[in-house]
C-alpha cells in the first residue's frame, strides 16, 4: 500500500470530533485537482493502464481492500478524459473531513477541577497487552515519555513517510488531537491510560491544523488492513446524518476485514439527527460522550429573560468571569474590545488566531459564533503561545442575538453558573441515523474534562473525540480477556453490559441520547449473556397496520442453562408486541428469537417512538432500546449540500445534495448576505431520489461571483415544503 500512495492534496476535510475547522476547502496546489474513482476489475491494472496511456494523470493511492478504486491527482483539464472510460463506475470529488515531561507537569495538570483519568474506566486486572490499536488521526508524539514504550509504528499519509509525527509549528499550525487521544487509549508511564499495554499504531491521515481528506482517511484504513490492526480509533467525522456516504461505506468494510472500529459520535448535540458520518455506519461502534458532576457557566441577560449556552474550546482555560461585562461585535463596531467580550462570527481565520488577536487588544473572553445552524465545537490548543483569557462557541441563533445585543448601548451581560449531576454532555451528538433509523450512538464514555498526554506535557480536553478512545480502550481489554472472542461478541458484550444513564429526576435518557449507555469493561468480560444486534430500530411506517419483526441473538457464555423472559411492555394505544415466552439457552450455545411489533400508524403521533424492552435472567436485567418513526419526523430532509469547482473544470461547477426522502423538487436560491435580499435561483432539481443527487452546472450559468446565502427547499412527495440555508461562494 506504501508504495502505491505518490502524493495527497488536502482539498477536503475530516473534523477532529474536538475540534473545528474553519474553511471548507483547503488550497489547490500547482492548479492539480484530486479525485477518486471507482473502477470495474483490478484497480492495478487500471494504474498500468493509466501510467501508460494517461502520463499526466498522477494515481496517488490504489484501494483494493475498502472500495475498487483510484486517487487521481492532475490538472483538470486532464481529468477531464476520466469520466469516459469503460472501467471507470464512479467519480468522487474529494473531500475534507473535517483535530521534556515531569512529574509537576502531569501533577499541575491532574489538580485543575473536574478532572478526569481515562485509567480509572478500566476496572479489571487485564492491559490490553499485545492488541494491536491503529489511531487514524493527526499523528503522534512518538518521543513523549508516556508513549515511548507503547508506540509500534505507522505511517504519515500526508508526507507520505513513516514517520507520523504531529504537526510541528514550523509546518504549519500544530497539533495536539492524536497525541490526547492515543494518551487516552495506551498511555504507559506516569500517566495511564485505559489499555496501558496497547500496541499502538499511529496514521498520521489529518495534517496542519487538523485538516485531511478522504484519499487520506480511507488509505490510512487500508494501511491499518495491511498491518494487521485489531482495533482502529476515528475520533473524527462531518455533520452529514446519512448512513451510506463514502467514509461510512469505507468503515463498514473494513469491519468485514475483522477489524473493530470505533468512532466518535460528534460534538454537535444536544439536537436529534446530529450523529454525522463515518459515525452513522452501521457495523462500527459510535460513542458519546458522558459528563462528571461539574458547574457549566452559561451568559445570562435578566432583562430579556436570555440565557445563552457556552461550548469552551478545547485549550481554553475555564470561564469564570465574576462580573457583568460589555459585549463588541469586532466585526460591526469600531468599540474597543479592551475589558470587554469580543463577539466574532466563525469564518475561514482559525479559531487560535481569532482569539489571540482578541486577546492582544485587551478582550477578557471571546466568542465565536457558528456560522450555520447549531452549535460546534473548536480548539484553539497547539499554539506555541497559549491564549490566558476564555474562548467559547455559541450557536448561530444566539450569536446573531447577541450581535443585535451588542448594539445596543448597555450590552452588558452577567455569568451564571448551572450545577449538574453524571450526566450526558450537551455537546454529544444524538441520533437517530436518517434514511436506515439506525441507534446512535451505541455507547457511552467520559468524554469532558479528559487529562492525557500532548506533545510536551498532558492537557485537559472534551469532545466525543475524547470519549471514542475510552472504548477502543476496553476493547483493547476485551481481547485480552477472550481472544478467541470475536468482534461482534465484544461489542455485544459491552451492548449488553452497558449501564443506562438517568437526569436528575431518575427518567432514563432515551436510546437516541445514550445508545445501550456507559461501558462497564469488567462487567462486559464477565458477562453471562450477550445480546446480539440489541438496538431494535423498526423504521418508519405508515399507512394504517404496520408489522414489523426483528430476530435477536442471545448468547450464553455459561456452562448451564440459562432461562430468560420478556417482561411484558406497558399498553400503549396503537402498539403490540409479541414476544416469545420463557426460553432456555443452553450453555455456550446461542438461541436466535423473533421480536415482533405490530402498529397502528393513525393511532399514533407522528414522530420518533422510542423506549427499551427488559429481558430478565435470574437477577439479571438487559434492556433493548428500540426506536420506530411514524409517518414522518423532524429530520433533516436534506443532508450533505455541496456546490464547487468541478474537479474536470474550470468552467462548471459540481453539486451533490443528499435526499432523505422521497421528494418531488429541489430549488436553491441566493440572497444578499448582508441584507437578505433575493437575488436569484442557482439551481432547480426535478425527478431526484432517495439517496445522493449530484450533477453540473455550467459557470456562466452562475451569475455573478461573491459569497451568498443559499437557501435550499425542497418540495416532499406529501406536498409540504422543507428549507434550510447554508453559506456559498462562487468564485470569480
């Protein structure tokens, strides 16, 4: 595989689950696109074939394992040929995905509140020893005292060497993600994480500022296959909640090379429908992340009865502000900032830079505002001079409040602090999956507040990012503990021991929050059942009866019987279930058991449905979460807009809009950004389908260039409309 890989562009980006990257598309270099093809037959024959016919045409990475494909690098007129060929299935442009030691050191940095060791998740006598852990992410500082003696190896796939180091300053903005996470998994010294005698396996697939591409996350997971990775860590992802985009695909497939995959849920909840991709892919394990006891600040206005969440960045110090304070919008006001809160919208300056200039002019906190719908989560860590005043991220509805707040001439607004009890982060994205109504996540770990190691000492970071770790972690355990266990018995194992999370009042979260719950590895190796496949989504339904039947596997690990019974689920108008009487598992065998629900859709509310089924065994209880959409939901109906240069030219443009159902048209018009004001259609869309839609559009069709708001309706099938808006640029 290493040898086939010549050189990756990053035109797309993978998001660190931690972090945030601010711009879309990084910059072409020497006027080459990237692509990736999928080709029918051998792709090294096609290599050959293109190295001798098409010269110019650079195949930078050969995938055999995931997908049957090529990456191709070239100027685009020369791509323009590639479309052509009988081999050639499928085009995809590319794209970004968007992350000396001492003991006073990791002391110092243990003492900070709320603070969170990764090693007290393992609560058995097991290490992880000899598993094999690839960490796909931004590198690894192979030379930090808690890493030396864990780290096996890996590859770079941004500089194409075997030497996947962190981002150093003097490369660009630096990085700290892969380090953190790889700390949580295996670290081995003064620090520990949860698997401490792990073998880890670095893919430096993110470069500068955390920034890499699909070429490079999916050769990264090839070259996993090939060195024989057990357990493969992906604490990044995108926002798209579809279960079949390419990064998905890639996942699952590489779940049927024996691999375990585990993957960060994403750090944009507490709304349903933010799980995003790969974490959306079925056969991997996708984990949010859990919270300690802690006080959140949050901005409070008392006139206006406004209460405001904060998301700190990761590498922020804590926000603790005692007093009221003045809010600027940088960008409206000519106001000094000195003493104040700088107000800044989210653009393509990173996050580090924004606020270190906001820092400079005297600011005593900043806050960056999302510039599309939702909350997000940033990092302004791996600065070579850190940044001593609060950063945090708003949402785009409270940004936009607080810019008209900060116009007015006592914009001053107080800190208020909410005490919570273990719960679930806000941040942590939920479920479910559109188009499949998939669960997710699956489970739950700690995931804020995580001290672990970074290149020359340790930090506290949160995200998903940090929870993900946990599990590969246990996993790690798992296989030591049974290594003639398989994948699938592990990850039920962990399903099936998880521990259901309640709020303060003692209401369970629902399976869209939580999944199964918070892993518990010693109750997962010790476990006399496992559930197989325990989540249960039944789907949508509609019209007026709807059946639906589920067969579940149970294991019994034991040497006896073991007897087990359905409790019978409480009435609910418009539900059924049939479940099988008592039954008897034999001992080391499994019984596959039909479950069946039967709905009466105009009995029912429209919308999710959801709850768990107990299973009892002696004096055990196992909960299935089930979940079933009636009619229709608020899902997004739209996913995974994309409009940019066509990767063949420069004279069109290339779209892609992913439909979550069935629709009769698609428009998206443009308007002012500043004044809202409708300028024209871009693009009408007839005849689409479930799934992806993609084509394009000439650029003297475009009209004139600039950034815009685009605002995307889409008419259903029903008769009813859908829209949301996104922010477009058309070039020159």
């Amino acid at each position: 595989m290493r040898y086939l890989i010549i050189t990756i562009l990053s035109i797309g980006t993978i998001t660190l689950l931690n972090l945030t990257t601010n711009s879309l598309y990084a910059e072409e270099k020497n006027d080459k696109e990237s692509i990736i093809i999928e080709v029918e037959g051998d792709p090294h024959k096609h290599k050959e074939y293109l190295e001798t016919y098409h010269p110019f045409v650079e195949v930078i990475a050969v995938y055999d394992k995931l997908l049957k494909g090529l990456a191709l690098q070239a100027p685009p007129e020369r791509l323009t040929k590639m479309d052509t060929l009988d081999f050639v299935k499928a085009i995809h442009p590319v794209r970004e995905y968007s992350i000396d030691v001492t003991e006073k050191d990791f002391k110092k940095a243990a003492e900070q509140p709320n603070i969170v060791l990764p090693s007290t998740v393992n609560n058995t006598t097991y290490t992880g020893k000899g598993v094999r852990v690839g960490v796909i992410d931004t590198g690894i500082d192979y030379n930090h005292p808690d890493l030396q003696i864990n780290y096996m190896g890996g590859y770079d796939l941004v500089d194409l060497d075997e030497d996947p180091m962190e981002t150093l300053a003097s490369e660009g903005m630096p990085t700290i993600h892969g380090t953190h996470v790889a700390g949580i998994v295996a670290g081995n010294g003064m620090f520990q994480g949860v698997a401490p005698e792990a073998e880890i396996y670095s893919y430096r697939a993110l470069g500068p500022g955390g920034v890499g591409t699909s070429i490079q996350i999916i050769a990264a997971m090839e070259q996993a296959i090939e060195d024989g990775i057990e357990v493969i860590n992906l604490s990044l992802g995108n926002t798209v909640n579809v279960p079949d985009y390419p990064t998905s695909i890639a996942v699952n497939r590489a779940t049927e090379h024996g691999i375990a995959v585990v993957i960060a849920n994403g750090n944009n909840g507490p709304d349903r429908w933010t799980v995003g991709a790969p974490a959306t892919a079925s056969n991997a394990l996708s984990v949010g992340a859990t919270a300690p006891p802690q006080e959140l600040p949050f901005l409070y206005d008392a006139l206006a009865d406004k209460s405001i969440q904060m998301m700190p960045m990761m590498g922020s110090v804590p926000w603790s502000l005692e007093k009221d304070y003045r809010v600027v919008d940088v960008e409206q006001s000519s106001t000094s900032v000195r003493g104040k809160i700088a107000l800044v919208k989210r653009g393509e300056v990173p996050f580090y830079d924004l606020a270190k200039n906001a820092e400079q002019q005297g600011a005593v906190a900043v806050l960056i505002y999302n510039n599309e719908e939702g909350q997000f989560q940033g990092s302004i860590a791996g600065g070579e001079d850190p940044i001593r005043i609060p950063v945090a991220s708003v949402s785009d509805q409270d940004g936009k409040w607080l810019k008209n707040y900060a116009e007015q001439s006592f914009s001053y607004i107080e800190t208020e602090y909410e005490k919570i009890e273990d719960g679930i982060a806000p941040f942590s994205s939920r479920g479910p999956v559109t188009v499949n109504w998939d669960i997710k996540p699956d489970v739950l770990a700690p995931g804020t507040n995580i001290i672990s190691t970074v290149p020359g000492g340790y930090q506290a970071l949160q995200g998903t990012s940090m929870a993900a770790p946990h599990v590969t972690g246990a996993i790690a355990l798992l296989k030591e503990a049974h290594p003639n266990w398989s994948n699938e018995q592990i990850f039920g194992a962990l399903r099936t021991t998880a521990l259901r999370m309640e709020d303060e009042e003692g209401i369970v979260f629902d399976p869209i929050i939580q999944g199964a719950g918070s892993i518990d590895p010693k109750k997962a190796i010790a476990t006399s059942t496992i559930i197989h496949d325990s989540a249960l989504p039944f789907g949508k339904v509609g019209g007026f009866v709807h059946s639906k039947t589920i067969e579940v596997t149970i294991e019994n690990t034991t040497d006896q019987p073991q007897t087990y019974s359905f409790d019978i689920p409480n009435k609910q108008k418009g539900v059924s279930w049939k479940l099988p009487q008592s039954f008897t598992v034999e001992g080391n065998d499994k019984k596959t058991i039909p479950i069946e629900l039967r709905m009466t859709s105009s009995q029912l509310e429209e919308g999710v449905h959801q709850g768990w089924l107990s299973l009892n065994e002696q004096d055990h209880t196992y909960y299935l979460p089930y979940l079933f959409i009636n009619e229709t939901a608020d899902y997004p109906k739209a996913a995974g807009f994309d409009f940019h240069v066509k990767p063949f030219s420069d004279e069109e443009y290339f779209y892609q809009i992913y439909l979550t159902e069935d629709t009769e048209s698609v428009q998206v018009d443009l308007y002012q950004p500043d004044t809202l004001l409708y300028d024209r259609t871009l693009l009408q869309l007839k005849d689409v389908e479930v799934g992806m839609n993609e084509g394009y559009l000439k650029k003297s069709e475009l009209g004139d260039p600039g950034s815009y708001k685009a605002l995307i309706t889409i008419q259903l099938d029903s008769g009813e409309y859908e829209s949301y808006e996104v922010e477009l640029y058309i070039d020159p």
